[in-house]
C-alpha cells in the first residue's frame, strides 16, 4: 500500500507564499507522474500542478506563473511552491501519484491553505 503524506498547508495572508510537500511511502523516479491538486468548498477538486514522465509540467491557469511543482526522488517526495497567494486559492491540497507502470492514482489526506485577505 502506497502512502502520501502531506504538509505545509497552513493559514497564510494573501500576497504571501506556502511550499507544500508530499512524500510518498515508496520510492519513485522520474517516470512516475505526481501531481498537487486542489478542492474548495462547494467546488469539484480540480488540477493545479502536475509534473510527469520525463518531468514535464503542466500548471492549471489560476496559478500558472505564481506555483511552481517540483520532485526529489532522493527524497519520494513533490512539492508545491506557490507565491502571490490569493484567497481564492483557499482550498484543501491533495497530493496525487500514479506509478508509471500503472493506472492506479493514490491521494494523501490533504493539508489545508487558507488565504485572507
């Protein structure tokens, strides 16, 4: 079983920045697609970072410019830079892993972010 845990969430106030990380329980390389994503109240849990086979990244619009996601496989673990913090960022973060040998996604618990203005 594959476990993610995350941390760093907190509350922070809008222009300021968090750095979430995510270590996974096993190990893992650059062939494995690891991903933070995002859900607000109400809101359906949507993408907002995701760096894949070969480290290509992609990055929702919403923060395209102000996240930055990274990995250390070293370390198992993904991180989540995000600067110029707005309230709407205001979310729980999960972390995602996809193994690149499967299909399967595993989720960690979440960490909360919340921006005030």
């Amino acid at each position: 079983q594959v476990q993610l845990v995350e941390s760093g969430g907190g509350l922070v106030q809008a222009g300021g920045s968090l750095r979430l990380s995510c270590v996974v329980s096993r190990s893992t390389s650059s062939m494995d697609t690891m991903g933070w994503y995002r859900q607000a109240p109400g809101k359906q849990r949507e993408l907002v970072a995701e760096i894949s086979s070969g480290d290509r990244l992609k990055y929702s619009d919403s923060v395209k410019g102000r996240a930055t996601i990274s990995r250390d496989n070293a370390k198992n673990t993904v991180y989540l830079q995000m600067n110029i913090l707005k309230p709407e960022d205001t979310a729980v973060y999960y972390c995602q892993f996809r193994r690149s040998t499967t299909a399967y996604d595993y989720w960690g618990q979440g960490t909360q972010v919340t921006v005030y203005s």
